[in-house]
C-alpha cells in the first residue's frame, strides 16, 4: 500500500520539485546573485509566515474532516478561518519585509503577499481535493502549478526588468491560477451537510501547530535571515542554491510517501488503534529510509559536476562542505516530521511537537550566532543540521511514550549500505573522468550509482522484485 501511494504522488510532486531546479538554474543566470539572494528571503519569510499563520489547516483539516464525501460546512468553516488567518499574514508580511530587508522593504513586502494569498488557495483546493481521495486530479493539479509556476516567471523576465519582484510574482501567480483550478473543482464535488468539527475543535487542533511553527521558525528559516544580517544577500544566495540543490531530490521522494501515508496512519489509528499505527510507521520509516539515504549519498557524491551543470561560473567552487551537511539536515527533518510527527498527529496532541521544534530552534539558532560569524554558510549549514539532530532526539522520545514505533533494524541496515555502495560507485565512476566535462561525469556518476542502487535492491528484495517482474511482464504480454 505504501509503494503504490507512492507511486501515484510521485510524479506530480517529481515535476513540481524538476520545475523549482529549472527555476533555480534559470534564476541564477538571468538575475544576478544578490538579487537571487533576495528570492530567496521571499520564499524564506513566505514560508516561514505561511506556515506560523496558514499551513496548519491542513493537517486540522485532513485530521478532522475526514475523507471522501466532504460537506459543504466543513469547507465553508474552514474557508472562513483561511481568510482571516490570511489577511492576519498579510499584515506580519510587512512588519518582517522592514525588518529583514529595510532597503527595499516595499518590493519585499509585495512579493511576499502575493505568495501568501497564491499559497493559501492552492493549499486550500488541494486540500480538499486530498480529502476526497481524488488523487489522480490532485496529482494533475500539481502538474499544472509546476508548469505554470516555472513558465510565468520566465515569460515575465523576457519582458520586464531582471529582478527579485518580477520571478516571485511571475511564481505566485502560476500558482495562484492552479490553486483556482484545484479549488473550482474540489468545491464542485461537495456534499450537502454541516461542518463535521466546531470552530473549538478547529483551533484546538491548529493553534499548537500555529505556536510550533512560529517557535520552529529558528530551526527552519533562521540561518538564511542571520547571513543576511552578518554578510549581504549573495551570501544568501549561495547557501540557498546549495540547499535547493540538496534538499529537492531528498524531499520530492519523503513528500511522494507522506503524501499517501499521513491519511492512511491517522485511519489506521482510528480503526484498528496504536500498535497497528506503530507497524505502519516502520513500515513507513524503512520505505522512507531506503530512498532517501540512496539519494542523498548520489547527491554528495556528484555534488561537484552537478553544480558546475545547474549554477553560474560565480558559484563554482564555493560550497565547500554544504552538501553533505544540508543532505544530512533534510533526511533527519523528513524523518522527524513525516514518521515521529505523525505520531503525535495521530494522537491528536500537536502542543507535544512544541517541544521538539523549540529545542530545535534554539539549537540551530545557538550555533549560528557562534559559527556563522566566522564560516559563513558552512556555519549556517553546521547550524541547521544541529536543529535537525536536537529535534529529531527530543521528538523521538516523546513519540515513544505514545505509541512505539518497531525499528525495522534489517531494512535500516539495508538502507545504510546501499546508501553507502550507491553514493561510493557515484563517485568513483564521477572522479575517474574528473578531466572530463561535467555533463558527462554526472552522467555517469548517476549512471553508475543508479545501477548499484537497483543491483542491491533486486538482491536484497529478490522475491519483491521477481513478483514485481512478474506482473510487468503479464501486464505487456496480456497474460
């Protein structure tokens, strides 16, 4: 159940994380590094306000809404609570575009609005969409943001200045469109009937996600708004650039199994109660383990030819010990968020979350006040990955008080090697043509690790893969 989940949000959430590279590789080259360093900041206090003011409607949503038939309460309820959490957004928007860019404040404050008000539609549709177990549509939702969000702001810088402002709006409004898509067409399936939640019920499940989110702000957006402050916005950019690069492939994969399994473990806990629960996640943990790790030792080992194809001559040469530092931040966050987290999300007790994202936060901030003064983004780096290592400590043991989670010792053993082949045979084949041009040596690097990645899988998973073949083949043939 969890592969074939997979399977169906990946390539939706494939182009959507292929579309925001493009965008990187072409942002990078059409703007110049400050004001790349500047998008970044605006996806930064977009993200981190979205998420304090916005984003935990989803998850009261799917928690409490339930799934299929959807009534039109329910959504008039939580559509109310949008609004206002918006317009409370809108209003944080512009004292923290003074406050993190004084410079150019106005430009700021508009291109994070209008990321705001796209976000909470396209969330919103999508939501409901999810809710009603219509994936195949969701899934054409997001192929649509991605398209859009990557064409717009392209078309725009053809015809309008270079400049931070123009790819974000151009960005917002590919996915403000998609979201009205999403929106006219989750609302046109609706069903008659009150809300199944009351506006109490509501809040009391989203207002520790609201104070988890705004504590969480230190683990998740601090380093890049203190390299502003301690250096300048192209500082900025390279640290972002890097963390793109690392965390995209990592995520697209984490979010392709949540996407699936968060619906399927708050069902399961509900039905058939928290050991069942329990079984799933490390079910869950050990699908998530052996593709991300994979991923994570290629993107490392192939960071060099990798960064000389997508980025401009100026980043070359400076991202020194990022990779291995963010891919390493970003498997610990998915872990944390998607399989411990959702413990707590099943319990329905997301105050408990404060504590793991408040530890986290004064870690990753603590270090970065030390390091990043003298190193730069490898101290912004260093930083993040210790916000990540505290979090997942504190959350781990609070997630089993509640419902232990069985540790798939075998797979996670599995994971860690064939991490460690694949990430090895990557860089072997990528430093044997170091001569060469990067094109090539990335190629052949992932050529190579790929195929040791499904060597040792099909060895590993010999009957999976033979039954696997199996239906492959009788599906061709039509036996």
């Amino acid at each position: 159940m969890l592969l074939r989940s997979t399977l169906i949000y990946a390539p939706a959430i494939l182009l959507t994380r292929i579309s925001a590279l493009l965008l990187l590789v072409i942002a990078t080259r059409l703007v110049d590094q400050t004001e790349y360093g500047l998008l970044t900041l605006v996806l930064t206090v977009g993200e981190m306000t979205d998420m304090a003011v916005t984003n935990w409607l989803r998850i009261a949503l799917l928690r409490l809404g339930g799934k299929g038939d959807v009534t039109r309460g329910t959504v008039a309820l939580a559509a109310r609570v949008l609004l206002a959490c918006t317009l409370v957004s809108l209003a944080i928007a512009v004292g923290a575009s003074a406050l993190v860019v004084p410079e150019r404040w106005a430009d700021f404050a508009l291109a994070v609005g209008a990321y705001l008000v796209a976000g909470s539609f396209s969330r919103f549709g999508l939501t409901v969409l999810q809710m009603q177990q219509r994936h195949g549509v969701y899934s054409a939702m997001e192929f649509l943001r991605a398209a859009l969000q990557l064409a717009l702001p392209v078309a725009a810088i053809t015809v309008l200045p270079a400049s931070f402002l123009v790819v974000s709006l151009g960005t917002s409004l590919g996915v403000l469109l998609a979201g009205l898509v999403a929106l006219a067409l989750a609302l046109g399936r609706l069903v008659g009937g009150p809300p199944r939640f009351t506006h109490a019920a509501f809040f009391a499940l989203g207002m520790p996600l609201v104070i988890m989110a705004v504590v969480g702000f230190g683990m998740n957006s601090a380093e890049r708004v203190l390299l502003k402050f301690y250096y300048d916005a192209g500082t900025v950019a390279i640290f972002a650039a890097a963390y793109a690069l690392a965390r995209q492939p990592i995520d697209m994969l984490a979010n392709a199994v949540n996407m699936g399994a968060f619906p399927e473990v708050v069902s399961r806990f509900d039905n058939d109660g928290p050991e069942a629960a329990g079984r799933f996640l490390g079910q869950l943990l050990a699908l998530m383990l052996a593709l991300t790790l994979p991923a994570a030792a290629m993107l490392v080992a192939l960071s060099d030819p990798l960064t000389q194809l997508l980025l401009p001559a100026e980043y070359h040469g400076q991202f020194g010990w990022l990779f291995p530092l963010i891919a390493a931040s970003v498997v610990l966050s998915n872990l944390t968020n998607f399989v411990y987290g959702d413990v707590i999300h099943a319990h329905k007790r997301p105050w408990l979350l404060i504590w793991a994202t408040s530890a986290g936060s004064v870690g990753t901030i603590g270090l970065s006040l030390l390091l990043i003064p003298t190193l730069a983004a490898d101290g912004a780096a260093i930083a993040l990955l210790g916000g990540s290592v505290t979090a997942f400590a504190v959350l781990l043991v609070i997630s089993e008080r509640l419902t232990p989670i069985p540790l798939p010792w075998r797979e996670i053993g599995m994971a860690v090697l064939v991490a460690a082949v694949t990430g090895g045979m990557a860089a072997l084949a990528s430093t044997s043509l170091e001569a060469q041009s990067a094109p090539l040596r990335l190629a052949t690097g992932a050529m190579a690790g790929g195929g040791a990645f499904l060597a040792l899988n099909a060895l590993f998973r010999f009957e999976q893969t033979r039954a696997g073949l199996s239906k492959l083949r009788r599906r061709v043939t039509g036996g």
